[in-house]
C-alpha cells in the first residue's frame, strides 16, 4: 500500500516550539513509513521538524491486530513531504563499522582486544546524522577489561566516527564493550 492522509491523526498539538504528537495506522512496514516524503502531505498539514509519530502497523486493513509498532521521528518536513527516522535502535558492530538509522542508540563492538593506551575507532553509518550535528557518546566501563573512554566523536554527513581510548596503564580490552550515542541536530 501507500501512504493514506485518512490514516495520520494529530494527537496533540503542542506551542511554543514543543514538540506535537501524532499517529500512522496503515499496513505499511514501519521500515517503508520511516523513508524520505512517506508523509507526502506534512507540510500542508503542519508537522514540524522533532514531531513524534507513533506508528501502528496492522496485518491488514481490517485493523484487527497490530504486527508492529514504533516511535519515530520528523527530522525533515518540506514541501514534498516529511522524514520520518527512528528514535532509539541498536546495533553490532563488525570491523569497527555499524550501520544504525537512529537518533540515539546502543552498539556492541566486536570483540576487541585494544592494548593500553591505544583506542579503538568506530564508523557509523547513520541516515539521520548531518554535517554539523554533535554526537554525544558514552562507553560502559564493566564490559571489557582497561579503562574505556570517548576520546572524539565527529559527525559527517551520514555518519560519524567515534574514537574509544583504553586509559588503562596495563590491560587490554579484552570482550565487546557498548557505546551509547545521542545525535543533537545542528540548527536549521
């Protein structure tokens, strides 16, 4: 199917650059309504760059039961439609490369063995990142032997690349360690 203006509902309109709320019931995968002007109409019908969209997708029109439901978010709205991205996800990452389309999430390194004082760099390839944003990133310390920490995060447009330091004086890493991200959207 395609997008049906009958099917997005305003939930809660919000002011003074709050974010507003709606709702998507289709049948469309989430996957297909979170991609480039799925919402054709969302200029015209005031959504926002930060809306939230719940979507509900249902197994058939009959809208009897839901197959799956996501948050997702309006990181572009123009005159030929909105962008819809997703809020929080998570990924695994293999050579120091992950794919992860959202605006915060959770990765999983392979596992590594970074010797002390050496650092570990992951790329990220990320729709929702643009030039200019900020990407703020944390790393869980009880993972992995060594001592983690964020050395430099840098956003490029579609991705970002985010250097792990082992402060350790002696020990390596030694299993996965996680990276937790948020992406800040530079001003328009």
């Amino acid at each position: 199917m395609a997008y049906d203006t009958n099917e997005l509902y305003l939930v809660h309109a919000a002011g003074g650059g709050n974010a507003q709320r709606w709702r998507y019931e289709g049948t469309d995968a989430i996957t297909t309504v979170a991609t480039a002007a799925y919402i054709s109409d969302a200029a015209d019908r005031g959504m926002r760059v930060g809306d939230i969209v719940d979507v509900l997708q249902f197994a058939s029109t009959a809208k009897a039961a839901i197959s799956a439901h996501d948050q997702l978010i309006a990181t572009a709205v123009a005159s030929t439609g909105a962008t819809l991205g997703h809020i929080f996800g998570t990924a695994t990452a293999t050579a120091g490369a992950a794919t992860l389309n959202a605006l915060k999430g959770k990765i999983t390194s392979e596992a590594l063995t970074t010797a002390a004082a050496a650092e570990y760099t992951l790329t990220l390839t990320n729709s929702q990142i643009a030039a200019g944003d900020i990407i703020l990133a944390s790393v869980d310390p009880k993972t992995s032997a060594g001592s983690p920490a964020i050395g430099q995060c840098k956003a490029n447009a579609g991705s970002a690349v985010i250097t792990v330091t082992n402060l350790h004086a002696a020990n390596a890493f030694d299993a996965a360690i996680q990276i937790n991200f948020v992406v800040l959207k530079a001003p328009a």
